[in-house]
C-alpha cells in the first residue's frame, strides 16, 4: 500500500565498521567562508540509483531536487544554501554500509536522507550512529528501525503494523467477512507485516480463509493465488510493494478471482495496469486532494517535470523529508549536533502528507498518523467514501 514499501538485513558488518568509524567521525559545521559568502549545508542522500529499486531512487531526486531549488529561492537556510549529495545504494545492504561509511566520513554531510528499503537502512544504522550523524529514513515503515535503532533515527513513515491494523479494521467494516492473502515472505518485513494483519483480523473477526507466502522477484504466482482463493474469499489482500502487486492482481484475474483487491502502490506499473482497477488502500498523501499544500506541490512537481504524469506518496515523502530536514537545521543549527537537537525541537512542520509534522520524542515519528481510504480509478487514486 502507499506507505508500504520496505526491509531489513543483518548488521554485523556495520557494527564492525562502526566501531573504527566512531572515533574519527568529526563535526560538521556551516560557517562563512572567507569570502563573506555563506557556506553551503549538504545533506546525504543514501538511494537507489540502479537496480531493482531505481524507479524510487529517481522519484526521490526528482521531489528533492524540487525542494531544493525552493528552500534556495527562499534564502536556504538562514543564508546557507543547500545542496544534496548522491550515492547509488541499489536500496541494498551490501552497499548502504558502505555508503554509510562514506557519509560518516565526509564531515561536509550534517544529515542523510534514506535508505528506500528498511532492509538496506537497518544494517547501516550503526554507522551513522557512531559518527553522529542523523540517518532520515522518511521511507522506512519497519517498526525496528526507529524502534531498535537510537536518537539518531528517525522517520516520517507509518509503520508497518499500523498500516494493517487500519487495512484489517477498514476491510471489516466494510461487511467483508472473509479474505485471501498473499504476502511477501521475508522476515524484515512482509511476515512481520503479515502478522500484523493476522492479528488484527483474528481480533475483529475477519477470517482468513489461506495466506501464501510469495516473493517480489517471482514471475508466477498462479499456483500460491490457486490455494489462497480456494476456500472462496470474499476479498483478497496483498501485502508488497507495486511491481509485484501488479503481477498479482493479473494474475488473479486470470484465474477467475473478481473479488475486491486490497493492495498495491500509488506507483506506475500499478497505477498503469487495467487489471487493477478498483484496487483500495489507505494512504497519507493524495495527488487528486484539494488541500491548498497539496495542489501547490503537485503543480510545482508538474511544472518542473511535465513528462511526470502522477504525484505520488513517494515524491510526496521526500518532499516533506527535505523541508523538515530544513526545519530542524534552522531550528538548531546546520551542524551534526545541530541537526540532531532541531529534530527534538520542531513542530508543526508544514507537510503535503500529513498537513503537519510533528514527531513523537518516544518513537521519532509522526504524532498520531492518519490513513485515507482511496480507490483506484481510471489509473488515479481518489478517496474512497464506500
């Protein structure tokens, strides 16, 4: 679902590097250069540049880049300007440790944005603790990574477990009294994702009549979604991202399944594909509201990018991370310390998401995150009142 879309690996290589990097991690500060210009702030940007992940990469550069040229029209941050400074992660955690490490080392970077997956963010998080350096996982919806990372972590994402303790409530008062499920079976997060699910359906009387494990590099799905509507569900629920939610929901149709499909991603193989038609999630952001912040966004977006078709929650979230990183350093100070104590500070940050950011100091969160029902129709998504 829109907020769905994530990972996680082992950290013990991070841990490692970590404890070298520790000492040498200095302080990064942004003064004026000698010249009476003001120095430049850069932020990190730990992404998916290749890979199978790289249409999230480009869709994060494309809502920074927008962001950034507007906080710079602006007066940066109080005189400084900003600039951001890529690396290709390929959303992998054999290469955001060593991104981390390159991050750490380069005292220039006072803030990193990323990883796409909590998968690749996770192993990292020791790296950028170590040295100090504030890791921004707006993306990240793994429960862990704020919960067992430190007050280095932080996130803009709901959580996984939220997510589908709305998407079980919301199926049931529906009058749905029976669905299918197919989940991504891996163990950072579509199982605990699932068991989320599961949970709240068995506490609201929802059955689920077969789950099935599945993976997001398959290109055949027939024989899992063949034992998940055996027992005739009345609706059927995929826990994933886009791409294979998209192969899914084909497929299903292609096996004679016609019940409602909840699942998906406000993404392009998605939104682009006629067998998903009718598909329902919850969702933070919504291109078509009419929310003043919302509509001046997703001009700006389009008038930056007209070959851009769709606004979606993933331009929207690094959008917002960009201006609440932008935020917390006028409220503290453009350095690592600086960062970290203007993060602790700041309220009611301006978001196309969420109208306004606040983070709970217990989780480094949003404050009480609300999902909205949306309906895919004609290839958009719109609120659902159904």
């Amino acid at each position: 679902m829109s907020s769905i879309i994530r990972r996680a690996g082992v950290a013990s290589v991070a841990a490692l590097a970590a404890v070298s990097l520790a000492a040498c991690a200095g302080n990064t500060s942004s003064g004026d250069s000698g010249s009476g210009k003001k120095s430049t702030v850069y932020f990190g940007v730990s992404a998916a540049e290749t890979g199978q992940y790289a249409q999230y990469g480009q869709q994060f550069k494309e809502a920074f880049d927008l962001a950034v040229e507007q906080v710079n029209a602006k007066g940066g941050i109080n005189g400084h300007p900003v600039a951001l400074k890529y690396e290709d992660s390929q959303s992998d955690p054999k290469q955001s440790v060593p991104v981390a490490q390159k991050f750490v080392g380069d005292k220039s970077i006072s803030l990193v944005f990323g990883d796409y997956s909590s998968a690749a963010s996770i192993p990292a998080s020791p790296i950028y603790t170590a040295g100090k350096l504030l890791q921004y996982g707006f993306n990240n919806s793994n429960p862990d990574f704020t919960a067992k990372g430190t007050e280095y972590q932080w996130s803009t994402s709901i959580t996984t477990a939220d997510t589908y303790k709305w998407t079980a409530d919301y199926i049931k008062k529906q009058g749905v009294d029976s669905v299918g499920v197919a989940y991504l079976n891996t163990a950072d997060w579509g199982i605990p994702a699932y068991q989320a699910f599961k949970s709240e359906a068995k506490k609201v009387g929802l059955k689920i009549t077969d789950a099935e494990g599945v993976l997001d590099t398959s290109d055949d799905y027939k024989p899992a979604l063949l034992k998940a509507t055996k027992g005739k569900p009345d609706a059927f629920v995929e826990i994933g991202y886009g791409p294979d939610a998209s192969k899914i929901v084909t497929q299903l149709r292609a096996i004679g399944y016609q019940g409602t499909f909840y699942g998906g991603q406000d993404e392009e193989s998605f939104d682009g594909n006629p067998d998903a038609e009718g598909s329902i999630i919850g969702t933070e952001f919504l291109e078509t509201s009419t929310d003043p912040q919302v509509k001046a966004f997703v001009a700006a977006f389009k008038k930056k990018y007209p070959k851009e078709t769709d606004v979606t929650s993933f331009e929207a979230g690094a959008y917002d991370a960009l201006n609440v990183a932008v935020a917390a350093a006028k409220a503290g100070g453009t350095s690592r310390e600086g960062i970290l104590a203007g993060f602790k500070k700041i309220k009611d940050v301006p978001s196309v998401v969420y109208g306004k950011i606040t983070f709970d100091p217990s989780t480094r969160r949003p404050a009480s995150p609300q999902e909205t029902p949306v309906i895919l129709k004609g290839g958009k998504w719109v609120q659902y009142n159904g």
